[in-house]
C-alpha cells in the first residue's frame, strides 16, 4: 500500500485556485493518475497544462459566450467588450 501527503506534495506547487481544485478533484476521481503524476515528478507540468486549458477555454468559448448573453440581455453595452 503506498500513501501520498497530498498537502506535501503540493506545497512548493505554483497553482491558481482553479488548478487546486482540479487537483483535488484529481486526487479524489483518479487518485492513480494522481499518484504517477507525482511518481513521476510531473504534478507542476500537469497543474501548468491545466492552467493554460483554462486560458485556452476562456479565450475561444466561455468569454464569448459571456460577450454574446451580455449583449442579448442588454446588461452591458456592445463597446464594453470592444
């Protein structure tokens, strides 16, 4: 049986709190993923892949949608987005 420190494990990490809780959630619905990521020393390079999803996400599709509701329920200005 082997037992991790999650809070050891991720104390030196550089995280946002998206990628925290994605890292929870990680450890909580695929603790063996989890686990070879940090076997492998891989846990920074996962959280940085998963901040720049994020990014990713919100540049092509969230922000637009957020861009297009706001327009459509006229609470903020078409200029206000640029």
């Amino acid at each position: 049986m082997l037992r991790i420190d999650c809070w050891e494990a991720e104390k030196n990490l550089k995280t946002t709190p998206g990628t925290e809780y994605a890292l929870t959630s990680l450890g909580i619905d695929e603790p063996l993923e989890y686990t070879r990521l940090y076997l492998d020393g891989n846990l920074q390079m996962w959280v940085d892949a998963e901040d720049s999803l994020t990014l990713f996400q919100v540049r092509s599709g969230s922000f637009r949608n957020m861009k297009e509701e706001a327009i459509l329920d006229n609470s903020a200005p078409p200029s206000y987005f640029g």
